[in-house]
C-alpha cells in the first residue's frame, strides 16, 4: 500500500466523522430542543416602523429655495441597554425588604425612572444643554415602544453636537440622531402661500394608493396644515419608507430589518419672484409696521401670480418644532391680528369705487354712457328718499372726470340706468362671487348677487350701493386682480396660476422637470377696443391727473393706470366705522406687464391708504428685468440646494 492511500483513508475518516457530529446537532436543535426554541419564538414578534420620506422643496420661479429641509440632531437613548441598571437600582431601593406585588411593581417602576433620569442628567451636563425627565412621557414610551429609541434631548446647536461627539461615547445606551426638520430660510417672506406644518398625529397611515398599511410605529413627522404646504401635501410629502424591529416578550429591541426605502417627495416650483415679493411685503409694512392687509401682484398677460403678500405675517419656522400654546393661541384670536388668516385670498371686502371700472365698461359697452357727454353733478343724488353724497363734488362730469375724481353721483346715475340684472350679468363675466382657483380649499369666493338672489327681493338702492361697490357686494384681493389684469390685457380674464412646474427623482433619468401648464383663460371679454382703451385713459388719468384719487402713486416717465376705492363698512373700533380701502392698478400703461393691488382694511382711503404703498412697490417693478421665466432660470439653479434635502 502506498503512502498516499494511507492519507486518503485518515482524511475520509476525518470527513465522515465531521458529517457525524453535523448529524447529531442537527437532530439536537431540531428534535430535542424544538419545544425550546418554539417557546423562545412564540415570546418574539416584530413591530413595523413608518419611516418619513424626505420632504419635497419649495422654491420661486428662479430657483429661490423658500422651503427645505434641514438636518435636527437629537440625542435618543436606547431602553433594552438599560436593563441591568433598573435591576440594580431595583435592588438598592428594596435594601433586603419583603414587599407585596403591588408593593414590587411600584418600587420597580421608580428604579425605572430613577435610572433613567440619572443618565440623562449625565448627558445633559456633558451637552451642556439642561433637560428634565417627565415621568409621564417616560412610562407611556416604557410601557408601549420601548423597541425604539426615546427621544431626550432635541434641536442641539452645533457646539452641543460636538461635545457628545467628543465626551458621548462614555455614555452607555445614548446614540446621536439626525432627523429631517423643515426650515424656511426666508423667515415670513410668503408665509401665508407657503403655509405652514403641525406633527403629524394620524396613526392608521394614508399613504399612496401603492401603500395602504396601519404602523406599530411613526418616527415623528409633520404634514401641512395651510398653504402649499397643505394643498400639495401629497406630492411633497413623498412615499415613506418602512423597517419591522424584532422584539421579544419583554417588547426589546433584538434586530431591525429597513425593508421599504422611502421616496422623496417633488420639489415644487412656484410662479413667485422672491424679489417681487419681498418688495411688496416691504411696501405694505412701511405704510404701517401693525397694518391689516394685503397686496397681489399678476402678470397681465400670463395670469401668473408674482407676489402674493398678506400683513401681518408669521414665521413658518415656528411651527417647524414644538410652538408653545402662549404663542400659538394669539395667533388665532379672533379679536386680535390674526397673522395666520391670508387675507390676500381668503379675505372678503367691499371694493368700493374699484368696482366703477365695471360699471363704466358696462356703461361704455351697453350704449349707455357716451364718454364725452357731461353729467351735471349736484355734489350728491337722490335715491328714492334717500340722499347720497357725492365726495367728488359738484360740477360737470363727463366719463374720464367722473372716474379719476371718483364720482359717486356719475356712477350710480348710470348704474340705475343699467339695472341690476346688467350689473349681474357683468359682474358674471368677471367670475365675480366665484373662487379663482388659486388655492383650492383655502380661497374665499366672495359674494356678488345673482339673477336668483335679485330674484328674493332687490331695491333701487341696493342697485345703487352696487354702483359704488358697497352693500351686497364682497371681493377678495386675488379677484381684483384679476379683474384688473383682464382690463389691462385686452379682455383676457384668467384662472390665475401659482404653480410653475414640478421637479422629482428618477432612479434612471435622474432629475426630471415638468412644467405645469400655463394659466388657463375662463373667458375673452367679447367688448370693443375703442371702449377699453377709453377705460384704461381714464384709469391713466386716476394717477397723472394732479385731482386724480390715485395720484399718490405716481412715478415720473412710468405711467401707472388704476383705481382707488373707499367702502365705509358696518364694522366699527372705538366708536369709529371701519373704512376698507383699495387701489387697483397695473402698468406700463401701454405695454401693461404688472397688475397691481393693494388693500389696507381700516385706513383712511385708498389715495391716503393704498396708492403711496403702490408707488413703493412700483419703485422696485420699474428696476426689474421682465419676470423670470421658470425654465430659463431654472438652468441656472445651483444642485447644490438638493444636497440640504435630507
């Protein structure tokens, strides 16, 4: 035999022998360790974790960022590494004595607490950062999730991050966690468009159609609550990720398995331009640091909304982290300011003598008014027994002196030869008593009386009112804007737009831009040039006539047409009738780009009131290239933004 056939024959004795032992285990585990590990198995289950997606950007037509994301470190410890401890100070606190059950389970739920709390006023002195244990917060986290990490110490500066991550480690059972915390690096620059955020509570989840499914737990998120934020929650918020955590009978951590990867949610481009609505919230305040109000700006001809100001503002940021109730129910008082209530479109008012430009297109269109007529004015009129002043005065009027002098006796004289069901029918046509559209849910519609409202019971003087815009008449600021935009534009009356396009992430194509559609027109006004074009002089004489009521807004070489408006309300404040003042304007008065409202509610009128805040705002306008186009600016767009969304 050789020498070789020696070694073949230990090596398969070793080989069989290995195969053996392999045998026997496996019987073992299988066969007599089966009840074992069945009731070890039975004691365990898992539990499924939401885990938020990242949240989609908000950002202006050029790339502006006005919301996003940004990192928040907390420090979170670890329950299941803390079990020897609370056996410990279990035993200490007991010292030997005898106790009862319940005596023992309430001596257990102390040395609990006292561990705990012991640790984390260790981390806190190692922070810097001072931080109480609740107990009550402390023993519903214990008794239903302490398979995940509870939350100790959140928001932590820079300089706090680094002392734990310098001094942590000796820490046992504390870990650093960074989350996604929403951030408006704008401060209140277009809070009332962008909204704001609460935590999100809802535990059974409405996700997509593609995940329909009811979680043990959700790491803590938030959802929108007013705005952008809220109308297109759904597409910002993304597709949230999922993990399962095994736990066993004592509902501690064993493992974790991430088995559902989040999606982030699109980024939203807006049609603001951050220059022009800085500017507008700028011009609103320098009329007054506490003033009520709210300006729109449009594009005449593409029915974008460039700005969309609202005074007085909040600080979405605030909402981004636990708000106090001290600050939080000012805000909603309804006697005080209200900074959450958007009055720019959910705000109704009575136009005043705004609402003369449709009685005067109406007048012009219906044959009714010959604009070079003249109206002999008495300084009031007679409605039925009712007299009305007149502030213009008395005199001769033809159209364009009664507008820029804002006659109220010239406008109600022809509004009464119109008849209400012309004024109707007209203000239809301009959708008033309509929502635009702009944001639905979050938009009022105003009121203007309809052929079936008439119907109940109409008198000449509610024509009358009607006339002047005062009594059963409510618009909102975004509706005069639009109304506006279409007299300046040549009769194109437009479902205003707020949204420029939609960026997401494909997992091939990378990022991938969709523009939303352009800003839809509900109806040509079928009226003549000729009358239009006598509407706009009059307007351009409201502001460069020296005894125009607009002329507080005028700038030189950049004609400005408009039209101020004055509505004495029912609403009184120290014994006084509130007035809601306007000027409703656009410009250049031939080549019409912007279309410009302005609305103080309790100011003195809308020449005193709104044409100076006009004029600060054209001051900027009139320096400004032409509105940036969202692709063309899009280009130019540093990534670098994407890299801060979490």
């Amino acid at each position: 035999m050789k020498q070789s056939d020696h070694s073949l024959i230990w090596l398969g004795a070793f080989l069989l022998f290995m195969l053996m032992l392999i045998l026997v285990r496996l019987w073992y585990v299988q066969v007599i360790s089966f009840e074992k590990y069945e009731r070890y198995r039975e004691v365990q289950s898992h539990r499924s974790v939401r885990i938020p997606a990242p949240r989609g950007m908000i950002l202006d037509r050029g790339g502006q960022v006005l919301a996003e994301n940004q990192p928040a470190f907390n420090i979170v410890m670890y329950l299941d590494q803390f079990r020897d401890d609370f056996r410990d100070t279990y035993s200490k606190l007991k010292a030997g004595r005898r106790l009862t059950t319940a005596q023992s389970l309430t001596l257990q739920r102390d040395a609990r607490f006292l561990a705990v709390s012991n640790a984390v006023y260790a981390a806190s002195k190692v922070v810097g950062k001072p931080s109480r244990l609740i107990r009550e917060r402390f023993e519903e986290h214990y008794a239903k999730r302490r398979y995940v990490a509870m939350p100790i110490l959140e928001n932590l500066s820079r300089e706090q991050m680094a002392r734990f991550m310098e001094q942590g480690s000796r820490l046992k059972g504390f870990d650093l966690e960074v989350r996604a915390s929403r951030s408006y690096p704008q401060g209140t620059l277009a809070a009332h468009v962008l909204g704001y955020m609460r935590p999100r509570s809802r535990q059974a989840s409405e996700e997509g159609s593609e995940l329909q499914m009811t979680y043990d737990y959700e790491l803590p998120d938030f959802t929108g609550i007013s705005g952008v934020e809220r109308v297109f929650e759904t597409e910002l918020r993304g597709e949230p990720g999922a993990k399962s955590i095994l736990v066993n009978n004592l509902i501690y951590r064993e493992e974790e398995d991430a088995w559902l990867p989040s999606i982030p949610g699109k980024n939203l481009f807006l049609t603001l331009d951050s220059r022009i609505q800085q500017a507008a919230e700028k011009a609103l305040t320098h009329y007054d640091p506490q003033v009520k109000g709210a300006i729109v700006v449009m594009d005449c001809q593409t029915g974008d909304v460039l700005a969309l100001a609202s005074a007085p503002a909040f600080d979405p940021n605030l909402f981004a982290g636990h708000l106090p109730s001290s600050l939080y129910q000012p805000m909603i008082d309804p006697a005080g300011p209200k900074p959450l209530f958007n009055r720019a479109t959910h705000g109704q008012y009575q136009p005043g003598s705004t609402l003369k430009m449709i009685i005067g297109l109406a007048g012009l269109e219906e044959g009714l008014i010959d604009p070079v007529k003249t109206y002999q004015g008495e300084g009031y009129i007679m409605v039925g027994s009712r007299r009305i002043d007149d502030t213009a005065g008395a005199g001769l009027f033809d159209f364009e002196r009664a507008f820029y002098k804002s006659s109220n006796a010239y406008f109600i004289h022809y509004g009464l030869q119109l008849g209400i069901s012309q004024i109707v029918s007209w203000g239809e046509r301009f959708f008033l008593g309509q929502e635009t559209g702009l944001l639905p849910g979050q938009e009022a519609a105003g009121f203007f009386p309809s052929k079936a409202f008439v119907a109940r019971g109409w008198h000449p003087g509610d024509t009358a009112n009607l006339s002047i815009g005062q009594g059963k008449v409510d618009v909102t600021p975004i509706q005069m804007a639009v109304l506006t935009a279409a007299i300046a534009n040549g009769g194109k009356v437009f479902a205003p737009r707020l949204v420029a396009g939609w960026e997401s992430l494909d997992p091939i194509l990378g990022r991938q831009f969709k523009p939303a559609p352009a800003a839809s027109i509900r109806t040509q006004l079928q009226v003549s040039s000729a009358n239009l074009k006598i509407l706009q002089q009059a307007m351009l004489q409201d502001v460069e006539h020296p005894a125009g009521s607009g002329a507080p807004s005028r700038i030189p070489a950049y004609p400005i047409g408009g039209k101020t408006g004055t509505a004495e309300t029912g609403r009184r404040l120290d014994g006084r009738r509130i007035k809601e003042t306007w000027f409703a304007s656009y410009a250049p008065h031939d080549q019409p780009r912007y279309a410009v409202v302005v609305l103080v509610d309790d100011g003195i009128s809308g020449g005193t009131s709104c044409a100076p805040v006009a004029r600060k705002l054209y001051e900027t306008l009139k320096t400004l290239p032409q509105p940036a186009t969202i692709q063309a600016r899009r280009q130019a767009w540093s990534y670098h933004a994407h890299e801060r969304t979490l």
